[in-house]
C-alpha cells in the first residue's frame, strides 16, 4: 500500500513521464465545399492555396516529431474565427490539445496578417484604375467609378473597457468595419479598428485610403458610397 501511495506521489509530482498520446487527425478537406463553407468560410480551393502560402512558416514553427500538420492549423484556426466555439471543442475536433490551438491561432493570425498587403491593396495607379473603371461600365454602365464603400458591423463579446463605445445603433456590440472592392467584389481595403458606435464617414475621412483621396491621389474617378457619407469630387451617394 505504500508502495502504491509513493507511486502516485511520484506521478502527480511529474517524477514520472506520462506518456504522450498522438490522437489521428481528421481530413477536413475531404468533405465537400458546402461542409468546408459552413465551418471555416472558404471552398477547398481556397483552404488549399491558403495553406500552401502559410506552409513555410507554420512548418518552421516547430522541429518536434509528430508535429501538427499545416492544414490542421490553419483550417482550426479558421474554424474558431467563423463559428466563436470555445477552443477546447475545436481542438477535439482536430485532434489537438487546447493548449496547442491557443499556441497555433497566434501563429497563424500573424502569418495571414503578412500576406494582407499582397493582396489587399488600393488601386492608386492610373493603370490599374482604369482597368476597374472599364470593369464597372461594363457591368452597369456606369462611368469612372475605381470602387464601392460600405461600413459593416461586426458583433463582438462586450469589451471591459469602453464597453459603452462598442454599441452600435441597433444596440448590439460590435465593430464597424470599411470595406471597398472593386466590380469582382474584390477587397481593395479593409479598415477593422474602430467601435460599434463610430459613424462610417468618420471612419473613411480617418482612413489612409480618405486622407490619399483628399490628397489628389485620383483625379478621374469615383468611389460609390451610401448616404451615410458626404459628397466630394472623389465621392459620390445618391441623390434623392
């Protein structure tokens, strides 16, 4: 009996290696894109190419044998972004521990933070300007148009601080978030810091994309925007 007491002693006190467990990993991307869609808010294709490009630095990350593959990390992390389930469910349903997702979503938020200025970028050049323009007339007739605005609100757990700041008008928490695109409903912007309680104008004249506008860094065109934003030669809302 004492021999077993020590034991568990020697046990709890991590005197004695407990034995790693390597649980399989689930094939996400051998459902269809519906399932895919509904839970990590991209197609396969999407998943695929997004892996691929964060490859190298999640591969890097670590030199451990039995190391979570990339699709896991990245697709779990994407999985906790689009649903808000708590992390220890994720990670069950990855095969991982809590402890290893809350290591890898920083990882990986920071490795898709590094790709955004390839691929969300403003169009300032008159070349590439032009060739949205021509996109939108021949989509709705509609002339020298480089882009359109909106405000989206974004609902968010209330803060500890400043909550109050982060009500939007239909009394929800949330932050208000710029977005433009282009005719393909490509992002060409993206502005995600501001409270639920900001108004869209103050947000577009606060942006680097408004203070660049105002600078005269398109002197032929015209972003659309709704009656929420005021007039400017580079801007235009409907008239009623």
């Amino acid at each position: 009996m004492m021999a077993l007491l020590a034991l568990l002693e020697d046990y709890a006190n991590g005197r004695i290696r407990r034995e790693r467990v390597f649980r399989d990993h689930d094939d996400f991307l051998a459902h269809d894109d519906d399932w895919l869609i509904s839970r990590f808010r991209f197609p396969r294709a999407v998943l695929l190419d997004l892996c691929a490009e964060l490859g190298p630095v999640l591969e890097r990350a670590t030199r451990r044998n039995h190391a979570i593959p990339v699709q896991i990390q990245v697709l779990t992390t994407l999985g906790f972004l689009a649903t808000g389930c708590f992390q220890r469910e994720l990670a069950d349903r990855s095969g991982i521990s809590q402890p290893s997702l809350s290591a890898i979503i920083s990882v990986v938020l920071n490795g898709i933070l590094n790709m955004v200025s390839r691929y969300i970028r403003f169009p300032y050049t008159v070349r590439e300007q032009a060739e949205i323009k021509t996109q939108f007339a021949a989509m709705s007739g509609f002339p020298n148009v480089i882009g359109a605005i909106d405000c989206t609100h974004v609902a968010i757990r209330a803060p500890s601080e400043n909550e109050f700041a982060y009500v939007n008008r239909k009394h929800v928490h949330s932050i208000n978030v710029q977005i433009i695109c282009d005719s393909n409903m490509t992002l060409t912007n993206i502005v995600a810091r501001w409270p639920g309680s900001t108004h869209d104008s103050f947000i577009l004249t606060h942006s680097s994309v408004g203070n660049r506008l105002n600078a005269g860094a398109v002197r032929d065109g015209w972003l659309l925007g709704d009656s929420g934003y005021p007039l400017r030669r580079w801007l235009l809302t409907p008239f009623f």
